[in-house]
C-alpha cells in the first residue's frame, strides 16, 4: 500500500499542463521544417541564431508574464525598450561610460516600472490606460532625443556587441570546406539567467507563489494575507527593470538607435506568454513556457519565409492564427480538465 502511494505520480498543473504542450509543439514544429526544408534547420546554428535574433524578446517575455500571472497586463514594454536603446546609444556615443549606461538602462526601466506599478496598485488605475500612457510617453521620448537614426560610434561597446561564445563540435562545414563554429552572442546567455532567476522566483520563492495567488483569486490572495497593492507593484516594477534588460540586450544586438526600435515587440511578447501557456485572466503561467512560446513563434516566421511567403503580412496573418489555435487549445483543453474535476 505503501509502495502505491510513494509510485502514484501527482496529476500535472494547469500551469506544467500547458507548458508540455506548448514544448511538444514547438518541437514537432521543428522536426517538421528539418524534414520539409531541411537547409538552415538542419544546423544547431539555426537555434542559436532564433535565440541571437530574440533575447531582448524573451526578456521582456519574462516581465509581461509576471505581470500577466498576476492578472494584469503591460503594453509599454516595447516603447520602454526602445527608449533604453535610443538613451543608451547617444550617451554612449558622447563619450560615455559603458558601465553608467547599463545603470542608465536600468534606471529608465526601473522608473517606468514604478511609475506604472505605482498608479496601477495605489491609485487603483486600469493597467491597460496605465501603460498605454506609458507606451505613448516612451515613444514620444524616443522620438524627441532623436528623429534620426543613431549607429553605435564606442569602440569599447563595439567589441563587447562582436564578442560571441563560439562552439566548434555543433559548428557546421560551408560550401567552401571550411569548418564554421556555432555563435552565440552574449545577449544570448543574459536571456537565459533571467529566465533562470524568474523561473526560481516563481517556483521557490514566497513572492513569485504570492504573483499566481493574487492573479488565481483576490479575494483567497487577501485571506491569506497577502499583501495586494505590494505584490501588484513589485510585479511592474519587476517587468520594467526587464524592460531595461532587454533594451540593452537588443542594442548591443543591433548596434544602432531607430525611434521604431521594438516596435510591435510588446504584442510578440504578450503573443509568446500566451502560446507558453499563461492565461490572460491570470493565475496560470511559466517562463520555461515563455521561452518556447518565444521560440514556436520565431518558427513559425522561419517556416512561413522557407515557403517561399516573404511578404511581411504573411507572418502576421500565421502569427494571429498560430496565437488563435493556442487560446482555444488552452480552452479546451483546461475545459475539459475542470468538467473531469467535477465528476
């Protein structure tokens, strides 16, 4: 009997349920465009260049699923991130300090995130007014230091953007014989720490299980004790310090400033925590899900372009309906899980 108890696997949370599934996906996904296309999916550089072309998008992935967790929502995280890019370049290109510009990108992320966390959690403003404002207000910023674009001029910045993690054994031989090591740049292994350190916070930490209970149900988050308004604020707070990360993280990818820079990026990232499992009502969600959500939907950009549909509403009429699929897949399939609760 003993033996039974200690055998007897636990049934999956809704939160691991839709993350397995979102994985599962993602790799019959791929496995199909390595059979079909075959080419560039057929190197593990073509992973490494997915996660190159979207760090900064996986990190602001991380913050808009905290705050999606805990029932709320976060669209300026683009405008933010372009913002950061736009400060971080023109310091820098006045002769500025590579290390005060990190604080810098730090700083604007964090002041937003407190700004938005503050009116959301004390003045009781909708979040959605809230960070349309703050979308509104970063982009007009962005545009005001400079309608123009801005290159990258810091010959220190330049070499830490060409600095790369190469790996020879999962490298691949070019037409010419010779032997390419697979490249990750560094923006990479920054993507991955905070999608580690989130996943901790979340899953070990009193405050990441304080994000699901206030996003599951208020009203049981308040009868445990949990402070609301805090725990609410610490979420955009959180969201906008990665927003800062991620502006710094998509500079040193791109090298330069634009007053479009991530434009679009906060409806890929609310996209991305959708297809990784969270729910926009909140209470359900993991960043592990996050980041293949991110990467399914870069697959699906990579196949819709293999297949010879390069026009650019291609990719977001496959975006809508790959993130369509998703949500009535997460329907059924929690609908089903609650009917069987029931009996």
């Amino acid at each position: 009997m003993k033996k039974d108890k200690m055998t007897r696997r636990e049934p999956l949370t809704d939160t691991q349920l839709l993350m397995s599934i979102t994985i599962g996906i993602f790799m019959v996904m791929y496995i199909l465009a390595m059979i079909l296309f075959g080419g560039g999916f057929l190197h593990a550089q073509q992973i490494f260049d997915m996660l190159n072309d979207n760090a900064s998008l996986i990190i602001v992935s991380c913050g808009l699923t905290i705050v999606m967790i805990g029932g709320g929502i976060d669209i300026s995280v683009g405008a933010v991130t372009s913002l950061v890019v736009m400060s971080c370049v023109l310091y820098l290109n006045n002769g500025g300090n590579i290390f005060v510009s990190i604080l810098l990108a730090l700083g604007i992320g964090l002041a937003f995130g407190a700004v938005h966390g503050f009116l959301i959690s004390y003045l009781e403003i909708q979040p959605f007014i809230v960070t349309l404002a703050g979308m509104f207000f970063a982009r007009g910023m962005t545009t005001i230091l400079s309608v123009n674009p801005q290159k990258i001029a810091h010959e220190g910045f330049l070499k830490l953007m060409d600095a790369k993690l190469e790996i020879g054994w999962l490298g691949y031989v070019a037409k010419n014989g010779n032997k390419v090591p697979a490249r990750i740049e560094l923006g990479v292994i920054v993507a991955i720490v905070c999608v580690a350190v989130i996943f901790i916070v979340l899953k070990y930490v009193r405050l990441g299980r304080n994000f699901y209970a206030m996003g599951g149900n208020q009203t049981s988050a308040l009868m445990l004790g949990i402070n609301i308004k805090r725990t609410r604020f610490l979420s955009y707070l959180i969201s906008g310090l990665l927003s800062g990360i991620s502006g710094y993280v998509f500079m040193m990818h791109t090298g330069a400033g634009n007053a479009t820079n991530a434009a679009g990026m906060e409806m890929n990232a609310i996209a991305s925590s959708i297809i990784g499992g969270t729910l926009l009502t909140g209470g359900v969600g993991n960043v592990i899900g996050t980041f293949f959500g991110a990467m399914t939907l870069t697959t699906i950009k990579k196949i819709v372009v293999s297949s010879g549909l390069n026009d650019p509403w291609w990719q977001s009429i496959t975006t809508g309906g790959m993130l369509c699929f998703f949500i009535l897949l997460q329907s059924v399939v929690l609908g089903r899980r609650a009917a069987k609760k029931k009996n």
